[in-house]
C-alpha cells in the first residue's frame, strides 16, 4: 500500500509502504550503531578512520558527512577530486605554495585535521594556538586542538623548487642583458657602416674636385701661354675661383646688367621685345601655391603673380613664344600642357596628358605645334588649332622620362611638312620625325621608334640637352652612372651623405647637326650636379666660335666655355645657391645672359658686332 505525499520540491511522489516490524527494526539498528560510536571510539582508531567532510553550496544538500569509502556517487567523487588538487598546491589558510623547504617543507609541514582538511604545519599549529579551546578548522568549524595534527601523504604534490626558480630568473637576466648587448653592437656596426661609406664618399668628392682643379689650372695655363705669345688682349683672373676673368678684347664679354631678387624660382624665360622676365614659382607663404610671375625688365621692376589651378602641381618647363611672345607654354606635373597669354594673364588652352609633363617646347617652323615630353617616356604633339586630342603620340626606347625637348630647324633634305624634334633621356639623345607622308596611312599614324644617336649612348647619364637654333651646336651633359651593389641596396643609408648635392665629376659632349647626322666634336670633363637636372644654353656669336654656358657646382656661378674646345673663357658672378636654370635671348645689337638661382636672377648682357 501506497500513500502520496509532496516532496522537497513540491511535485508529488509516492511513498513506499514500510510496516510496523520493519520500522522497529531499523530503529534498534540505529540505537546499536550510536551507542558503539560513543563507547568505542578511541584516538588509534581515529588514525585509521578519517572521514571526509563533503561540503556543497547548492541550496538543495547540506554539508554531508561520508565516510572513508563509503563515500558514493558521482558528484561526491568529482568534489573530492577538486579538493585533493587544491590541497596539493596550496596551504588553504596562507594560499602559499607547498615547498620543498623552508616554512611549508612538503616532508613535515604537510598535514591534516581529523576532519580531513589539509593545511600547512606552521599555519594550523599557529590558528590552533591564537583559538585555545575554541578552536576548529578553518574550513568546515569542526572542534580541533593541537594533538589532532596528523601527516598526510597526498597523491598530488606540486613543489616549486626555490633552487631551480633562482637559476631560471638568473639565466632570464642574462638572455635580457645579453640582448641589450646585442642591440648595442648592432647601432654601433650601422653606425660604422654609415660612416664609412660617407667617407668613402668624401673621398671621391675629393678626387673629383682635385681632378677638376687640374682641368681648370690646365685651362688657365693654357690661356696664359696664348695671352702670352699673343698682343691680342691681356688674360685677367683673379686668386679665387669665385672672382670673374675674361678676355678684356674680346667683344663678346658679358657684364652684369641687374640682379632682381626673387623667392622659390624655379625656371624662367625672357621676352625681350616686351622687357618681361617670366618665372614660374612655388611659394611656401601660401601654402605651397604654384604661380607664375611677370617681372618688368625696366625700372622700377613691377612685379605680377598669375595664380594656377592647385591641380596644375609643379612646372617643369616653360618657354615664351619664340615668333609670338604674347604666349607662353608650360608642362606640368598635373598632367597638364597649357598655353598662358602674356596680355590677359589667363590660361587660353589646356591639354589633359595621360602622364605627368616633364618638358615641352615650340615649334620652330610652325607656331601652332607644340610638343611634350611626358614622365612614362611618350612624346606627344598638338596643334593648337585642335583642342582636344593629340595630332601625333609615339613612344621612347624606354619608360624613362624625357626631361628636354628641343624643336629643330627644318632642312632642305627632309620631306616637305616633315617636323624634326630632339629629346634627351636617361638614356642619351633621340630624334623623332613628324607628319611625313610615308608615315601616314589615311589619318593613322604608323608606329615609328625614335632615331637613337649613338654618339650620345654609353657615356653615363645625360641630365641636360642645350641646342642653338642657328647654328645647330648641341651640347649634351652626363654624369656617371651609379652602379648599386647587392648589399648597398638592401642597407641603405641612414642619414643623407654631407657630399650629396656637392657635384660629381661629368663629361660635356659637343654635337653638330649636319644634314641628317650629327658630327661629334669635342668632349670635356666638368663637375656636374649629382642630383639635379642642370639647364644650360647654347650662345651663338655669329662670327665667333659659340660659347656653352652652365652652372658651376662648386663656385655656384655661371660658367662660359668656348666649342668645341671646352676652355672656359669667362666666370661670372656667383650665387649663393645652385643655379637651377639658364636662358640666352639676343636681338640685333645685343645678347642678354640670364641666370636663376633660388632667390636671385642675374642678367648679363654684351654687344654683338
């Protein structure tokens, strides 16, 4: 028989039906177990009996007591289990890890209560102490005194060795002391390396400048044995590099006109007819603003800047008209070629490149046609007439970008309509021919590669073109190639050498358009920007020998050199930077000589005979 009754949670359950004997039974049971409990207890068989008190903080079981293996169930084992891992690692009353020496020794110290918690020796004999009478285990309050403290062989020992802890943080000091070093010598070797590659650079600054010394000192002597088997003229030169010098006879002796200053020039071009100097500037007061500036060549040297779209960046070239000077032509970085009138101040026409602009030019034939060379090594020509697309588009030898064009002067040996311009490149000069009738197929342009002088290839790196219209002299400037090793490569410097931007020693080549060729004539070392893309100019003195005139790397002055020969035959005033560009203009009784450096431009003028 059955009887329902509710359970701890409220559902109901079925108790089973136990009789009057039964219970009876158990009862004597009971009262059996209680009496030995009490009667026979003793402290040898409390050695050998040590119960395990289980404890749960779920709200459902109290703090159970099972004893020995008796002990079931699968909760009860998974929390012996955790207990027995926590006492093998640490005392519970300190937290302090066992040892295997000093206060908590695992050999002597590690202990247990009847009740079977487990604890450090020095830690319970000191909370038994402190309580007396009262006291009891820290864990569970079961009554405990001092006599009660027993050994405990756990299966679970976890020892920090204090030995091996004192090795592991010493060789720890080491490795991070050993590093340090390590990073130490290696700043020092790349200071080491960064030195002595700057002075080797020294070094070859010096043999340059020594080797270009000796030109000059050859040049002078040569002069002076000449001046002195002559009664021509007297041969005047000052102690210093920086002083002027030339032939006192001579008519075709530059002498310094004005000197405007100016702020963040770049390039600039002169119209002689108009008395108007054209740079084109950067100006760091506005933000870095690119604009253009009329100067008045006549007192008191009025001044007006022509502000350019943002989008047009940097000018890399600029040239005025040379049959109509109310235009100017300029190439941009912003992939732009556009024309300026010199009368509105407005830009007229605009052509969008497919790359950045690095030179353009005039048509000396025609002055509807202009050219452009781009970054990507294309040269590209339009006629003004048409705005929109190229009229022809061809590509270089290389992607290198063309940095001069040069248009040239039509020869009678050429196809009529044929247009002929010269480029110069990394890689030397070439020459491009346009519009010809056997280049055409209906209004397609065949695809023609660039004639590649070969008088101008394997001689370095050119870095400036210079053409003279009416006498076809060209002059070509190279500085040495730089060959870059493996390891230079993959270890860089780290701070810019002190040489850098000083000049190294170049070579000048002198050429001379005859007919459909070009006639090599002479070749003379020079120091050469190392960095730049130097401009230079081509003076034609009619009855005279031409003369060259470039920037000087060491003096920062212009320098004056007769063709084909070299020999410098004038040194003007110098600057107190480098000389960014050089432009020569002439009318009917007089050369002017113009010469720009970051903030000055100088002019020079002499009489033509």
């Amino acid at each position: 028989m059955e009887k329902d009754v509710t359970g701890p949670t409220g559902a109901l359950m079925a108790e089973p039906y136990i009789t009057d004997e039964q219970e009876h039974e158990a009862m004597q049971s009971l009262e059996i177990g209680l009496e030995l409990s009490e009667s026979e207890y003793s402290e040898d068989e409390d050695e050998d009996f040590i119960p395990v008190v289980e404890l749960d903080s779920s709200p459902r079981s109290g703090g159970d007591i099972f004893e020995g293996d008796d002990a079931g169930g699968e909760s009860s084992q998974s929390s012996q289990r955790n207990r027995n891992e926590f006492d093998g690692l640490f005392c519970p009353i300190c937290l302090e890890a066992w040892t295997s020496e000093g206060n908590h020794h695992i050999w002597c110290l590690y202990i247990c209560l009847p009740c079977g918690h487990v604890f450090g020796l020095s830690c319970i004999e000191k909370w038994l102490r402190q309580r007396g009478r009262l006291a009891k285990c820290p864990q569970c309050n079961r009554k405990g005194t001092l006599k009660d403290i027993r050994k405990l062989f756990v299966p679970r020992i976890a020892v920090v060795d204090e030995e091996s802890q004192k090795r592991i943080r010493f060789l720890e000091e080491k490795c991070a002391s050993l590093g340090k070093k390590d990073v130490d010598l290696c700043k020092k070797e790349s200071e080491w390396k960064r030195r002595e590659t700057a002075l080797q650079l020294e070094v070859q600054k010096c043999k340059e400048r020594t080797i270009y010394l000796e030109h000059l000192l050859g040049d002078l002597q040569s002069r002076l044995a000449t001046a002195g088997r002559g009664s021509q003229g007297q041969h005047e030169f000052g102690n210093s590099i920086n002083s002027d010098f030339y032939w006192q006879g001579s008519s075709s002796c530059f002498k310094l006109q004005r000197e405007l200053q100016v702020d963040g020039a770049r390039l600039f071009d002169v119209d002689t007819s108009g008395k108007i100097l054209l740079l084109a500037r950067r100006v760091l007061m506005m933000g870095g603003s690119h604009v253009l500036t009329k100067m008045s060549l006549i007192p008191p040297h009025e001044s007006e800047d022509i502000f350019l779209s943002p989008s047009t960046k940097i000018i890399k070239d600029l040239h005025i008209s040379p049959t109509n000077g109310k235009l100017a032509l300029f190439a941009s970085l912003g992939k732009k070629l556009s024309v300026l009138s010199m009368e509105s101040n407005n830009v007229i026409l605009s052509y969008d490149l497919p790359a950045a602009a690095w030179s353009c030019s005039w048509d000396l034939n025609c002055s509807h046609y202009v050219y452009a060379g781009l970054q990507n090594g294309s040269l590209l020509v339009f006629d003004m007439r048409m705005t929109g697309n190229p009229v022809e588009s061809r590509l270089g030898h290389t992607n290198n970008p063309i940095h001069t064009v040069q248009s040239l002067q039509h020869i009678s040996t050429l196809p009529s309509g044929v247009k002929t311009v010269v480029s110069a490149s990394s890689i030397g000069m070439c020459q491009w021919n346009f519009g010809g009738e056997e280049e055409r197929w209906g209004a397609i342009s065949f695809y023609v590669w660039p004639l590649l002088i070969p008088e101008t290839t394997n001689q370095g790196v050119c870095i400036s073109l210079a053409y003279c219209a009416s006498s076809d002299d060209i002059v070509v400037s190279y500085r040495p190639r730089v060959e870059m090793s493996n390891e230079a490569v993959s270890q860089p410097l780290l701070t810019p050498s002190p040489a850098t931007g000083q000049g190294v020693l170049g070579s000048h080549l002198h050429l001379k358009r005859v007919g459909s060729n070009y006639e090599k004539l002479g070749v003379a070392c020079s120091t050469v920007s190392d960095i730049r893309l130097p401009k230079s100019s081509i003076i034609d003195r009619q009855n005279q020998k031409p003369l060259f005139a470039t920037g000087d790397e060491v003096s920062c002055g212009l320098i004056l050199r007769e063709l084909p020969s070299f020999s410098v035959t004038q040194r003007l005033n110098s600057h107190q930077h480098f000389i960014y560009d050089v432009k020569y203009t002439s009318t009917h009784s007089q050369g002017l000589l113009g010469c720009l450096s970051q903030d000055t431009v100088q002019l020079f003028s002499t009489k033509l005979s």
